[in-house]
C-alpha cells in the first residue's frame, strides 16, 4: 500500500498553465493522493476557469482548449472558512485519475511560502497523509513520476525532503534538456549550485543521490519533518525558502533526496527573470545568510557577496545588458538584505 501524499499547487494568475498540470495529473499511476489546489487572490478569472473545468466545460486560451473527460469533484473552501471546515478525508482520496479536488480561495496574494504553507496546515488538520509534495503550477508530470519518487525515498533512511529531475517545458516536444538534479550550496558563500543545469540527459544522473535541497517546484517533504521543523519561513515570501527548508531539515537529522526516475517538466526561463524576481533573490541571500550560517560563515558570505558577487552583477546590468530597472531592483534587494542582516 503507497502511502497517502497530498499534493499541493498554488495558483496565482496562472489558471492556463494549472489546468495544463491538472491534465497532466489526470494520467499519474498513483493511487493514493489528495489533490490541493490554492489560489492567492488571483485577478485573472482563475477560479471561474477552475470551476468550469472541473465541471467538464471546455476552457479555451489563446494557444488551445483544455478538456476534462469527465467531472471533477470539487469542494471550494473560502480562506475565512478553513478553520470551521470539518472533512470526511475518505470522500477525497484519488485512485490514479483526478477525480476530486479540494480548492483553497485565500483572500489576498501570500506568496509562495505562506500560500503553500496555508495548504499544509489544511492538510495537516483534516487528512491523514504522510507526506506532502508540493508542484508549480507551470509544470507538467510524468504519469509515474510520484510513484517512483516515493518508491526510492523508501530506500533510503530520514528523508526528510525529495525532488525530482527537472527538464525545460518545450510545448511541441519531449524535452530531454536539464533544468534541475539536485542542488549543493556553500554555507561559506551563500551560493546555490544548481547540478545539471542547461545539460542534454544523456544518463549522467541516472542514479538517485542525496543533495543539500532540491526545488520548490516539485518538492516532496514528509509530515514528520514538518512535525518537527515546521513549515516554510514565511518571511522569505518567494525564492530561497526551499534552501532554507531543506537546510533547517538538515540541521535536525534529514536527508534530502534527488530521485532521478521521477520526471517532471518546468515552464521555468533560465536567466531571464523578472525585476521583482531579482529583489527576492538578493534580498533574501541576506535572510538565508542570518538564519542558517554562524558567524564565520556570515563573515565569509558577506566578503564573497560584496567583493565578488556584487560586482559581477552590477557590471552585468549597468554595462552589458544595460537593464536600469533590473539594477534598480538589485541594488533594493541588496539595500534590504543588509538591514535584515543587521537586525
């Protein structure tokens, strides 16, 4: 018997891309999961376009039509209700096809950390699951990509965390491409070392291996760690959080695991991020650097950042992409990262 997961995934002015992962979600060979899906306030009609799906309605966008064969069981629980709710967690249980899904309606944008976080505690208080796996919205599955990831996290003693090997979205194929394998990071620098970035899979990671995070868009995290470490630090709001998450579990006795079966592919856009996507990276290094390294390590991190890092992004954005808002943003985060750190 698998044990049962409950998977979340947070949605925020993004319903063309959830209903693309819910399909994909449609064809998994797992059968025992609950599906969690939680918006955060979003302005675009997502929930309409969520409703209608699961109704069986077709959803058109602008580059195709999204169809659910069947209905889809859907309970929706505004924000201010989830604490009164009282659920019969058998009547939510799917077996291998998406069938029923539970909707969270949160009343304004919480972010990545705490929107999550709002799921866990729904699930923590009214199912009765042993893990957790928490997936963007802008991805899409592999049908045996949970079964196998909980099969080799069976293999190993206190995982805390496990993630799977992410390959670059491309729509009009089957990307073979690496975004994601596994990270390491230096606790002397602060800098995250993303294993198999831009890489064509040619077998090279074929072998499940323990890291030191893995990314928050295809996380799976066990309810004993959470139990023991607690949820995602909601001050990080977005970016870093999972490092953090996985770092803390670390420091009380848990692995992290890169499970190289379990296949997944990310809409993510490699370098070319957003400005307010660079705020949070920068600012939040900071808030990494004071909640996990002790003082050496703060020391060193901090001469790294300022006599190497800094430079070599500000050079880059001032004189050879020319990017005065994604500077702007930089230098804010950088600004905002030193007041967290001197608190």
């Amino acid at each position: 018997m698998y044990p049962k997961v409950a998977i979340i995934i947070l949605n925020w002015n993004g319903w063309e891309d959830t209903l693309e992962c819910l399909e994909s979600l449609n064809n998994i060979d797992y059968p025992n999961y609950y599906l969690i899906l939680v918006d955060n306030a979003s302005s675009d009609n997502s929930l309409n376009r969520i409703r209608n799906y699961c109704d069986g309605k077709t959803v058109k966008n602008n580059s195709q039509k999204s169809k659910n064969d069947t209905t889809i069981d859907l309970l929706e629980i505004d924000y201010k209700e989830l604490t009164k709710v009282k659920l019969d967690q058998n009547l939510f249980i799917n077996e291998n096809r998406l069938e029923k899904l539970i909707l969270i309606d949160n009343d304004k944008n919480y972010g990545f950390t705490e929107g999550n976080n709002i799921g866990m505690r729904f699930g923590l208080k009214n199912l009765s699951v042993e893990y957790f796996l928490l997936l963007n919205n802008d991805t899409v599955v592999d049908e045996s990509f949970l079964k196998n990831m909980i099969n080799s996290v069976g293999e190993y003693e206190n995982i805390g965390f496990a993630g799977a090997k992410i390959y670059y979205y491309k729509p009009d194929e089957v990307s073979n491409l690496i975004s994601f394998a596994g990270g390491t990071i230096g606790l002397n620098n602060s800098e995250p070392h993303p294993v198999g970035v831009d890489e064509v899979d040619n077998g090279q990671y074929d072998n499940d291996r323990l890291v030191d995070y893995v990314e928050g868009s295809c996380m799976l995290v066990s309810t004993e760690l959470i139990r023991d470490v607690g949820l995602f630090n909601s001050d990080y709001f977005t970016y870093w959080e999972e490092i953090d998450w996985c770092i803390r579990g670390k420091k009380a006795g848990y692995n992290t695991l890169y499970t190289a079966k379990a296949s997944i592919w990310h809409k993510c856009y490699g370098s070319d991020i957003g400005a307010s996507s660079i705020f949070y990276m920068i600012r939040n290094r900071f808030l990494f650097i004071k909640e996990n390294e002790n003082i050496g390590q703060k020391i060193t991190s901090v001469i790294y950042f300022f006599f190497y890092f800094f430079w070599k992004i500000f050079i880059s954005f001032t004189f050879i992409r020319r990017d005065k808002t994604k500077l702007g943003s930089f230098l804010r985060g950088t600004y905002a990262g030193i007041k967290i750190l001197m608190k």
